[in-house]
C-alpha cells in the first residue's frame, strides 16, 4: 500500500470524534461527487445491480422502520459499489392514499375543519401541498441516515408517469377480462367512510355476549342480535344428524317471525358451519358478514341490507332505525328477552374482531358495487416464479407463508371512497351501475342500458399503484434504466406487507413486463422496544431514529439496527444499545489516531520483511474478512457486524495494538517497521470493510490515511474477493 513518505496526522482526528460536524459535511461531498449515479462511477464498476427503495409514506417523520430499510438497503448498495457494480438505488416517496388522508384529516379536526364539508379539489390540493412538504423532510432525513441513494431518479407515487403506467395496467386488466366492477362485501370505516384493504384493518381478540336466539325449531348462536333483520338462511354442517331433516326445507319462525318481519327461513347445509359452534346452527347474514357473503353466494341467498355506511340500523328495522349498532345490539336482546326469544346469553365468548387501524372503530362488513381484479391466474404466476427459483426469499418460512396465502387468495378491491390517490379511470352508469374502464371513447351513455354515466369518484387502493412500482419506477417500458436495471436484484422491505405488498409487486410485475419484478427478497421485522413490545406513542416507548442519530451519530444507530437483527424476526432496539455502538465508533476513531501517530516516520513505498508473527495477523485479517464478505453476500448482515466489532474491539485494538506497543518503542528497526506496516495495513483494510455499516466515520478515517490516488472510500475497491470471483483482490 502506497503512501505519502511526510505523514501528518490531521488536527481533527486528534479531536473527539464529532458525528455532527462530520455527517452533513461528509453526506455533502457524496453527494457532490457524483457517485450515487451508477453512470458516474470508475470505469471498474460494469456489472448492474439495483435496489428499488421502498417508497416511504410522504406523512410525516421516518420512524424506526424506515430507519432499518435505509441501513439494509445502504449497506448491500455501498457493499456492491465497492465490490466493483454499477450500482443503483432509486429513491421514491409514497403519497400513501387512505394512509395520509387520515393524517391529514387529524390535522382538519384540530382546526374545527371536516373533509366532508370540502369541497374535493379544495381537499386534494390542500393534501398535495401537506404531502410535497413532508416528502422533502423526509428526504433529508434519509440524507442525514446516509442513505446513498441517486436523487437524480427520485420518484413519486403521483407523478404524471407514473399515473400513465398505472392507468395502462387497469386497462390492461380490462382487456384481459381480469378486471371487473361488481357487488361484494368489504372491510367498511364508518367514520372513514371508505372501504379497507385487510393491511388496514386490526384484528384483536375481544369477548362479547354470544346471545341464544330461538329460531322456530332452532336456538342459534350469534354475537350480532341486530342483524337478525337481514337473515336470509339458517345453516347447519352437512354431517351434523341433529338437523340432517330440516336440510333444503323452509322453517316457521314462530314469533321470532313477526319480530323480524319474515315468516320462514330455509336451512341450508354447509361445510363452512362449526359443529361444535353454539347449538351447530346458526343464522346467514350476507349483507353483514363476508363469510356469510360468501355462503349466501354458493346457495344463491337474498342480501338484505339493514346496516347503513354510518354504523347505524337502517328503516328495514322497524323501531330500532337510526339507532347505532352497538345501542340497536343492547335494546334488541332487551327486547328478545322480552318476548320470550332469548334462551340464554354467554358472557364470555371469545372471538375476532377486526377494526380501522387508524381509528380502532369495529369494520363493518358491506355489500357495495367496486373494482376488483381477478387475482387468482395472476398469483398462479407468481407462485412459478418463486416455485421455479426465478425468485428466491432469504427466510425459507416467509416463502411457505407466501405460496399459503397465494393459494387461497381472493379477488381484490382496488376502490377506496377517499379524494387522496390516484382517481380510478373509469366510468359508471347511474342506473345499472355498470363500470366501463375503457374512458378513451368518451362513453356518454351506458351501451348496456342506455343510462347516464359519470367519472367514477373513487381513488386506487394505494396497494395497486405500489404493486407497480418495480418497473413504474424505472419507466417502463421505453425509458433505458428499465431495459438495464430490470428486474431489480433485491426487495427489501418489512415482513408485515409480504402479501398486501410484495406479493402484489410480484403479481403485477409479471403481468404487466413478463418478467419477475426482483430476484431477492430480504425481509426485516418489526423494530420493538428493549422488552420486545411493540412501539407505539401511547405507550412513551417510540424511539425516533433521527433523534437518535443526533444523539449518538448516524453510525452507532446503524450498527444498533443491523447486530442483533436476523432477517425476518422482530428485533429490539434500546437507547443503550445505541450508546454502546456510539463507544464503538469512538473507539475506531482512538484507534485510527494511535496507528497514524505511531506510522508517521514510516515509508510505505517499499513493503518491510515482516516478521512471521505479522504474517500471521495478516493472514488472520484475510480469514476474518472473508468470512464477514461470505456472511454479507447470503445476507447475515448481523454476523458481518458482529464479527467486525468483535474483530476490531477486542482482537485489533486490545491485542494487536496493545502487542504492538514495546515494538514500536522499541530499537529494532525491522520489528518496528514490520508493526507499522501491519498495524497500517489491517486498519486501513478494517476502514474499508467497516464502511458500508458505519459510512460516515470510515469516509472521514479514510480521508486522513496517507495513501497515494487515493479515491472517495466509498468508490475504493473491497478488500477481498471470494475464490469463485473474476477478479481476486489482495489485502
């Protein structure tokens, strides 16, 4: 290794180690540099390798997830620079659609204000202001966490092309006869007032009153006495004897009868019925239950509505109309009871309860006339693709979980009742309610029943624009970074959206370019407090990555995320932990400054006998990174950071350095120059492999080495390639 024959040890490294003066300063001359864009990169960088970023919701500040995603993403993207690829990473924001209008409708409240009292391109614009300022926050804040992305080709989810490519797949999915507008039940808000992918929905174990109802001959069980005005069936499992002689028959109601206002009920057998449930029988709701719903199509039962979309009972229910579902629940078991229909109540029935994540209020199942995309022949794709090994998941459990969920997909709702999104291109009849997603021939009226149509007034499921953003991202299909960076390398994302995202990506992705969207998919889980519980504001255990980071230096937080975290599984992080990797990078910094103060004299231009015990360190050093190269490329990211903290704190700078003292204060000009250059040698190699986990404090480092040429750190080449490599580095 070459360098400069006056060795001057820098001012700032005999300083401590400043992550505020250094970060923004070092971030600056990246960014200056050109190097985030692959095209600018030494001639040595060929082969291409691209990162697609997983857009970060444009509503606010990042949070300790988004801070995982940017350290992975950043280290495989340096490491792979390093490594001699044409590296590529694109940033984008989401405008996250039902995600962001709720912050935004939070926001509407404290001012007195409603979005329903809006008018809706008031209310978009407003948004879209919110959004475009919190989008350049968060871009900062992912400069300040080192993310070594090209800015050159930042991307959001509601620019002009994007909208283009997104609109060409809906009608894509027209013409393939794999979309349709039609009747089903949905997750409903009744404070939203928009229907819900499942992602946005809370499923929480609750115990409720399970109330015995007396149906003519039948007592059935049900958590929901309200509801017994949309009954259209009583159904029993095929193979339970008890009821083998009602099955295909219609049964009096008895009194029940004149409460509900409908005489008879058929009882129809199926499967799906619980033996074991109540008494074995119970009651089908198909407007207010999606199994129901499903039960009521396959024996081809009446809807009968009596809920409306603000939660409340609707005129189909005599007295009880206007009353809310919870009130019309208590008054309608009160008067149950009264009339002699209530055999007995079980106050301790447990069950699932799904709610709006955003406003814990229960969902409310409704029927309602949507977009839906046929999901399974799409997912049949995507299941060959992985099946295949065109795809492959670092966890062998989350591909079990995928081809699980694959196989038992059902048709998506791509319909959200929200003004925030991207506006579904469609057209609908106000008299059959028919869709048309083919808007180019201006449809003025319905070519089924001649009726008016107008513009559809729902957005997109933000789910359907992001499942496209692999290849929307790079500008399919005309623009040259999609005809070289697709397919992308790796996804990297949260184990939480493997199906309401990455799934959907890999789906959309073959449809739309034939080709799968990524060939890695890393998976992180949820970053949880140092007891393991999950973060969350009212609990007080939120720990703000950026908040951290100017604590302790971006480095130390980085390091914080990575050791300890195995891909997939949840991970804690602590403020101390954090502190303790701030001690690590203080501790790289006191010893950079001993081998540089201790290596003054000494010219590098003529490598020195080394002694045998040196040439065992190196060849130790070799070892130790090669393993750390081997861990990174099969993505044990949190063994390459171990290794490398244990390596440098306690093999390097106790041992090593420590040994190394009585030599170089010693008279013996060949053992002393043999440890000057090896101490040299190992730190500068360190410096190098540190740098993708820790790329602020090792940019800095590097910058004060006495090397000859020397280039930006985080263009120089890795210090050691694998055997199977075409090229085979020397430390």
């Amino acid at each position: 290794m070459n360098t400069e024959k006056e060795n001057v040890v820098n001012e700032k490294l005999l300083k401590p180690y400043d992550p505020k003066e250094t970060e923004t300063r070092i971030y600056k001359i990246w960014e200056e540099s050109g190097y985030f864009n692959p095209y600018n990169l030494p001639e040595r960088h060929k082969e291409h390798f691209t990162i697609i970023m997983p857009p970060p919701n444009a509503n606010g500040s990042l949070h300790a997830g988004h801070a995982v995603f940017v350290t992975i993403e950043d280290l495989i993207i340096r490491y792979k620079r390093m490594r001699g690829f044409r590296a590529l990473w694109v940033p984008g924001a989401d405008h996250a659609g039902f995600e962001t209008q709720v912050v935004y409708e939070k926001k509407l409240e404290k001012e007195g204000r409603s979005r329903f009292k809006m008018d809706p391109k008031e209310l978009y614009q407003e948004i879209m202001d919110f959004t475009r300022s919190n989008k350049a926050f968060m871009e900062n804040q992912l400069r300040e966490l080192g993310a070594s992305c090209d800015w050159s080709r930042e991307k959001f989810t509601l620019d002009a092309d994007i909208i283009k490519t997104v609109y060409k797949t809906f009608k894509k999915l027209s013409d393939d006869g794999l979309l349709y507008r039609g009747k089903r039940i949905v997750n409903w808000c009744t404070k939203h007032q928009t229907s819900l992918s499942e992602l946005e929905t809370t499923a929480e174990e609750k115990t409720d009153p399970l109330y015995y109802i007396k149906y003519g001959p039948f007592t059935v069980a049900t958590v929901r006495p309200e509801t017994i005005f949309g009954d259209t069936a009583i159904a029993i499992n095929p193979h339970d004897k008890r009821y083998a002689d009602y099955i295909g028959k219609e049964v009096e109601l008895g009194e029940l009868g004149h409460f509900i206002g409908r005489k008879k009920l058929k009882v129809i057998a199926d499967e799906y019925v619980d033996k074991e449930f109540g008494t074995g029988a119970v009651k089908i709701t198909p407007a207010h239950d999606p199994n129901d719903f499903a039960i009521g199509l396959k024996h081809n039962l009446e809807t009968v509505e009596v809920v409306d979309k603000y939660g409340k009972l609707n005129d189909k229910t005599g007295k009880y109309a206007g009353l809310k579902v919870d009130e019309a629940r208590k008054l309608v078991a009160e008067d149950l009871k009264t009339a002699g229909l209530l055999e007995k109540i079980d106050d301790k029935y447990k069950h699932s309860v799904k709610s709006c994540y955003k406003c814990a209020k229960t969902i409310e199942p409704k029927i309602m006339n949507q977009w839906f995309v046929k999901t399974a022949p799409l997912a049949e794709k995507a299941m060959k693709a992985v099946s295949s090994g065109k795809i492959k998941f670092v966890t062998e459990k989350f591909e079990k979980i995928f081809f699980h969920w694959m196989k038992n997909i059902q048709d998506w709702n791509i319909s959200r009742q929200i003004v925030w999104g991207i506006p579904i291109p469609a057209k609908i009849c106000n008299k059959c309610e028919n869709g048309f997603a083919d808007i180019e021939d201006e449809i003025e009226e319905c070519p089924k029943c001649g009726g008016e149509v107008y513009d559809d007034p729902d957005t997109f499921d933000t789910w359907f624009s992001s499942g496209q953003w692999p290849f929307a991202a790079l500008g399919y299909p005309d623009n040259n970074d999609y005809k070289i960076y697709y397919p992308t390398d790796v996804m990297e994302t949260g184990s939480d959206i493997l199906f309401f995202w990455v799934a959907r990506m890999i789906m959309l992705g073959i449809y739309v370019t034939g080709e799968v969207p990524f060939k890695t998919i890393y998976l992180h889980g949820l970053v949880r407090d140092s007891e393991r519980q999950k973060m969350s504001k009212s609990k007080g255990n939120v720990i703000s990555p950026i908040e951290m980071s100017e604590k302790y230096g971006t480095d130390a937080l980085r390091m914080a995320l990575i050791v300890g975290n195995t891909p997939g599984s949840d991970m804690a992080l602590s403020e101390d932990k954090i502190k303790g990797y701030k001690h690590f990078a203080n501790k790289i910094w006191n010893a950079s400054r001993f081998v540089l103060e201790n290596t003054k004299d000494f010219d590098f231009d003529g490598k020195p006998e080394m002694t045998n015990e040196d040439k065992k360190l190196i060849d130790e050093l070799a070892a130790e990174i090669k393993e750390i190269t081997v861990d990174i490329e099969n993505y044990r990211f949190y063994l390459a950071a171990e290794k490398l903290y244990h390596y440098f704190w306690h093999n390097f700078a106790d041992v090593i350095i420590e040994k190394s003292k009585t030599r170089l204060a010693g008279e013996k000009k060949g053992e002393r120059e043999s440890a000057q250059w090896t101490l040299f040698e190992i730190l500068a190699t360190l410096i190098k492999t540190i740098h993708p986990f820790m790329p602020f404090i090792t940019e800095e480092i590097w910058s004060f080495l006495p090397i000859k040429n020397k280039r930006l750190l985080m263009i120089e080449t890795w210090p050691i390639a694998l055997d199977n490599d075409k090229k085979h580095d020397q430390l």
